[in-house]
C-alpha cells in the first residue's frame, strides 16, 4: 500500500497549524489527565444506577431489585474497571504519525505536550521524502523522532507494537487509491491501538478536476441512507436502487455534499472497529461453529436485503453485494469494499448475524437451551429492557470478536480550509469495554452467572453504559439492555458533537 504523502504546502498554514494543535492536546489530554471520561461506560457509572434505584424515595420493584445488590460486587466491578483502564500520564503514552519531509511540525507539538521523544515513531515509506525527514534533524541532534522507512500499514501487519495515539495524516479522500482508510482497517485488523486509544485522521474532500465526484455521490449517500432509513424498502432494477426517499437523500447529498461526506467519514471511522472488523473476525473464528450449524442456507441477496430491517450496515452491504453482481457498482463503491479488511469474511458475518436474530440457523443443541433460558425465565427481572436472547447472542459474540466502541461523546471533529481544498480531521476515542465483557464467564457458564443476582444486576447496569453509548450510531449487533430510561438525566442517550470549523 501506498499512502501518499501531504501536500506539503499546507504545512505551516496557521488553520493547519491550529487544527494540528488542538487534535494532538485533545488526544493527549484525552488519554491522561480526562483519561475516566475516555471510557465508554464511566468506573461509577454502576454505582450511580445502585444509588439511583436505592436511593429513591418512591417504593418500586426496581428499588427492590437493587437493593438485592451486594456491594462487594459493585467494588469488584470497578477494580475491574480500573485495571483494564489504569492511570497514564504523558510521558507513558506511545505515539505514532506520519512522518513526511518535516516531521518536526508533529514531533515537537508532541514533545511539547509531554510526549516522551522515545515514545515517539514516524512512518515514511517514499525514498525521497524519507531522505528529507533525516535530513531535517542533525547530526547528534537530540531529541528526534525514530524515523522508520516502512509504509506504516506493512508496520501495522508485520510488528506487534500498539500505540496509544495514532495520528494518520494522509490528506487523501476516501475512499481513494491511496488507501487511507485501509490503513485504518488494517490498525484495527491487527489490534494496533491501546484501549482507550485515539485515533486522529485528516482526509480531504474529494479534487473533482481529478476524481469524478458522481461516484462519490453515490458511495455517502448509499452508506448514510441506510443509516438514517435502516428499515426502507428497497428495490434494484436495471438503472440502479429503487426508492423515493434514497432519491430525495441522493440529491440532499449532492446539494449539501461537504457535511455529508464529513458525516460519512466519521461513520465509517466508528463501524470498522466496532462493526465490521468484529464481523470478520466472527466469520473466521473456528469457535462460532460452537454456536451454530454453519449448513450452508439457500437464500438470495434480496431476502438477505429485507431480513436486515434495523441493521443499517448488513442491508447497506447486502444492497451493495446485489448491486456488484448486477454490475452496477461505481468503482468509488468497489474501492471502497476494497478499503475495510477481507470483504466475503464480511458477508459471511453480516449473513450469522442476521440469521441468528431472525432464527433462522440452527443453533446447537446447548446453546438453543441457553437460548431459552434467557427467553423463557421469569426470574429474570426486567427493568426497562426485558432480557432476551439478543442479550445472551451480544454477549458471546463480542467476547470474541473484539470491537472497539467510539466514545462519540468526547470526540471531536474539525473542518478547515488548506488552500481552496476542505479538509476533515477526526479526534476520535475508542475503548474496548473490557471491563464490561471480562465480567461474565464463558458460554455455558452465562446461565450460571445470572443466577447470581448481583453478578447478573452488576453486568447489566454496566451494559446501560454502552447502550446509551452506541444505540444512536451502532446498534448493528443484537442490542438489548436499557435498564434506565432515556429520559431521565445523566442516563440518557450520548449525542457527536457537531463537526467544529476552523478559520
């Protein structure tokens, strides 16, 4: 892979400066000093569920409930909490970018910040430009980066070194032939970042004079639509999909295309560690054929299209499949499959998912009764969300695969001019949520722990956390455990901040 490298006009322009500025304090700041609000779901997020329900002066089963809670558990949880999460202060943080002819316009935003310089590592794979970043420090010159001549993505594949901030400066579009967003697929891929970690990237909008803009039309208006209208009906005849509101979208799309594609590129910068990279890793892992009988099923693209009803990225891939083999994709779209990691992997996990959830596939005959149990049993205390199997499917399949979840609350998101060009740098936080997974036990030890009131109740207010995480943006999963409204305050639903421009 090639990333080419920045227009490096750019460099030392005061909005480009400014932005660099505010993108690097706010990943170290985020990652230190604010390090608590960088998790999805908060050390006392459980304690304030307790105290809420316990504490009320209204007599309701819920209050009950919580009160059958015992403390060590809620103790216990939060040691968990903090030994997946930890304390780090500037100088323990480690720190990659790319590199280019100046790498002193990063290096000493970093260093300035605390960043220790052994702790700092610059990618430059083009021979040229690599002889100009060496040659910007001199002999005996201390401190200096460790500049390393490899294209980062080969980096990322072939050394087991993670990184808590990692700064891709790219400056292309994307999707494009530069291949900026595999980089971050491959990241994610080879699991390169700490948890919580952040991730700053910059794209460009696309240079219509070089590339044709049509396509890309077509790319952020088909991924967004399905986001917004997850359960429209759609239709693919000769021309292309079939559908009165995606038309409207479309020419939205056209009319306000700086503020979509900035949408877009910051959804697709909180699906791949959340959604797809986990979805490939569920196709792969030989473990699911503990789960179900992976007989292949006869079913066609369209019943696949309208089974995904609320899973925005299953009907947006599955739509997009029928579309490749009906040879009506643009090449944007193909580049773009091209961009995400092993695409038929992709499919196949999309394919579990939602046949799993509609009951489709056969489950095995020890997880049909687990399945059950979580389907059937009175005993289970409601809340708000009735616990369903969904909850049991969530549990399992994110133990394995891995996601990465976007704090969308403390992300950041800038726009700004370089030159005549729009450019779009993403501060984004992301956190693994091990703390909520590594409570429970394995599969045929789930049933036994929500036996346990305290463990059970203890899992399930920390899973409120993530819920009112990711149900705006990433609910593609089986999603299920509310255990306190929305409307009530400081438990309601996480919102992304708009996207700031910077003069």
């Amino acid at each position: 892979m090639e990333i080419k490298m920045k227009e490096y006009y750019k460099y030392n322009q005061y909005t480009k400066q400014k932005v660099r500025h505010k993108a690097i304090f706010k990943a170290i700041e985020s990652l230190t000093y604010n390090r608590e609000q960088s998790c999805c779901v908060e050390r006392n997020y459980v304690r304030k569920i307790y105290d809420y329900f316990t504490l009320s002066e209204d007599i309701s089963q819920n209050k009950k409930e919580a009160k059958k809670i015992d403390i060590s558990y809620i103790k216990n949880w939060e040691k968990l909490h903090d030994s997946y999460v930890g304390v780090k202060k500037p100088e323990d943080l480690i720190v990659c970018f790319l590199c280019g002819p100046e790498p002193n316009n990063d290096f000493r935003e970093l260093i300035n910040l605390g960043i220790l310089p052994q702790n700092i590592w610059a990618f430059e794979s083009n021979n040229q430009v690599y002889k100009k970043a060496i040659a910007a420090y001199e002999q005996g010159e201390y401190p200096q980066p460790r500049i390393i001549k490899q294209n980062v993505e080969t980096f990322f594949q072939q050394t087991p070194k993670k990184f808590d901030v990692i700064y891709i400066d790219a400056c292309g579009s994307i999707p494009s032939t530069q291949h900026a967003l595999r980089c971050v697929s491959t990241l994610f891929q080879n699991h390169r970042l700490n948890s919580p970690g952040v991730i700053i990237t910059n794209f460009a909008m696309p240079n219509t004079t070089k590339e044709n803009i049509v396509d890309y039309y077509e790319v952020v208006s088909q991924y967004l639509f399905f986001k917004k209208y997850p359960s429209a009906k759609i239709e693919v005849n000769k021309n292309g999909i079939i559908n009165e509101k995606y038309f409207e979208f479309l020419n939205d799309v056209k009319n306000n295309f700086e503020l979509y594609y900035g949408e877009f590129i910051s959804a697709v910068l909180r699906d791949i560690p959340a959604v797809i990279m986990p979805l490939e890793r569920i196709a792969l892992n030989p473990y699911i054929n503990q789960l179900i009988d992976l007989t292949e099923i006869c079913i066609t693209d369209e019943e696949l299209i309208n089974m995904s009803e609320e899973n925005s990225i299953a009907k947006y891939f599955f739509m997009i499949n029928l579309l490749l083999k009906k040879e009506l994709l643009s090449e944007k779209s193909k580049c773009f499959l091209n961009e995400i990691g092993n695409y038929d992997a992709l499919l196949k996990g999309l394919k579990i998912i939602i046949l799993l959830r509609k009951g489709k596939i056969q489950l095995k005959k020890d997880v049909q009764e687990i399945k059950e149990y979580f389907e059937t049993n009175k005993k289970i205390y409601q809340f708000l969300d009735k616990p369903h199997s969904n909850l049991f499917f969530d549990i399992i399949i994110n133990q394995l695969a891995y996601p990465m979840h976007n704090n969308v609350q403390y992300s950041e998101r800038f726009r700004y001019i370089a030159k005549t060009n729009c450019m779009y740098t993403d501060v984004t936080i992301y956190d693994e949520c091990r703390y909520i997974y590594e409570w429970l036990p394995g599969l045929h030890q789930i049933e036994s722990s929500f036996e346990n009131i305290s463990w059970q109740y203890v899992f399930r207010f920390a899973l409120d956390g993530l819920v009112k995480m990711r149900q705006n943006y990433n609910n593609e999963f089986f999603f299920q455990g509310s255990i306190v409204s929305n409307t009530v305050k400081g438990f309601s639903s996480k919102k992304l901040k708009e996207r700031i421009l910077i003069n």
